[in-house]
C-alpha cells in the first residue's frame, strides 16, 4: 500500500515524487512492446521536426491499453487531493472531482476529447528538450513518468530532469534516478512553494537527457485529454 501522505510532503517539497515499482517488469515490456502495433495509435511525433529534441513519441488512440486505462483510473483519485490543495494554496478556483471519469466528462464538454497517454523512445543521443504537457484549457496539474526499461541494461544516459523556476531566482534542476517499473509524479505547470511573505507560484518544465547508448521507453500518463 502506497503512502500518498508522504508522496504528497514530497511533491510539496520538490514537485516531484517516486513510485518505486508501480509496474512489473513483464508490464514493462508488455507495454513497450507497443510501440511498434500501429493501430494502437493516433499519431507519431518526430521530435527533431518540431524542434522538441531528438526521439519519437506515439499518443494512444482510443480504446486506450486496459492497463493504460486502470492506471489513470487508479492514480487519479489518489493524487486529485493535492491537486486541489494546490489550487486552494494558489488562489486558483478550480476543482477537480473525485473520479477520472467525471474529470474527462469536463474535458470532453471543452471539446477536449482527443486522449494522451502516450509511449516515448529515444535511441543513442536522443533527448527531450525541458517542455510542459497543457493541450487545453482544462489541464489536471499532475501527471506520471514510468520508466519502462532498465538503465544500465537497456539503455545508459537519459535521466528524467525536472526544472523549476522561481522570481527572482535562478532555476533549480532535480534529476530524478528511476529503475525499470519506476514511476515519478510531477507538476505539469506550476506549484505553490511557501515564501516568508506568504504563498507563491513556481513554474516548472520536465524533459530527458541525452540518451548515450541503448534504447530508452517511456510511458506517459496524463490525465486530460487533448482539444
């Protein structure tokens, strides 16, 4: 049984947070194995056409993988109470509501209908540049890195770096070590970090170093779908 109070200390301290073996290393390859079934699929991204970095990431089509689906099913009311103690910390009106159904009802009436999890894969010298994951006006402000292959087997390189950004200061980087099967929770935009003269926003960007040899797979679990 995971304990979400401690993970939510954590995010509240770094905007990040680890979920050591969240999956199996059989649904570890299960899952990247995926990556080469079309059909599975809406579309391909080829990040060095967009100026995002080098590698590829491909975004689920519906019906989405059944263990896609229970994940976001699953982590989701786990992680809507800090979302919303977020929000109250902020100032920022919004509610997110108890269920991930009842979340994509909203997104859907926006128009938002498109989903967004997605699987990534980067080669030797492929990254992903620092990036925020929005796609709408409704965006749920946490979302999950899993790490599909094992570092140091599979691939070397390739840290999940998260970078944060607060007034008046310079940036701060936290690189984050996962094993295979490992999760890290992250803020999507922004944060409240708890100043000497009250509560304050900090922005913050995610992204992945340069991959030095192997082949790295990553799936992405965020929680709005896309306009």
């Amino acid at each position: 049984m995971r304990n979400w109070e401690e993970t939510g200390r954590e995010l509240d301290t770094r905007g990040c947070a680890v979920l050591e073996q969240l999956l199996t290393p059989d649904d570890c390859e299960a899952l990247a194995m995926l990556y080469d079934v079309d059909d599975a699929f809406r579309s391909r991204v080829v990040m060095a056409r967009h100026g995002f970095g080098r590698g590829e990431y491909k975004y689920f089509d519906h019906p989405l993988p059944e263990l896609v689906t229970e994940l976001r099913t699953a982590l989701y009311p786990c992680l809507a109470p800090i979302a919303n103690r977020w929000n109250t910390a902020m100032g920022i009106d919004v509610r997110y509501p108890d269920s991930h159904a009842d979340f994509l009802a909203r997104c859907h009436e926006a128009g938002q209908v498109r989903p967004t999890p997605l699987l990534l894969r980067y080669g030797a010298d492929d990254y992903n540049c620092l990036h925020q994951d929005l796609y709408g006006e409704h965006v749920f402000p946490l979302q999950v890195a899993i790490l599909l292959s094992e570092p140091g087997r599979d691939f070397t390189g390739g840290e999940f770096v998260l970078t944060e950004q607060r007034p008046r200061m310079q940036s701060r980087a936290e690189v984050v070590p996962l094993r295979q099967g490992d999760a890290v929770v992250f803020a999507v935009h922004h944060r409240p970090v708890q100043g000497t003269r009250g509560t304050y926003r900090v922005n913050l960007r995610h992204g992945v170093s340069r991959v030095r040899s192997g082949m790295r797979h990553t799936a992405g679990i965020i929680f709005h779908d896309a306009a």
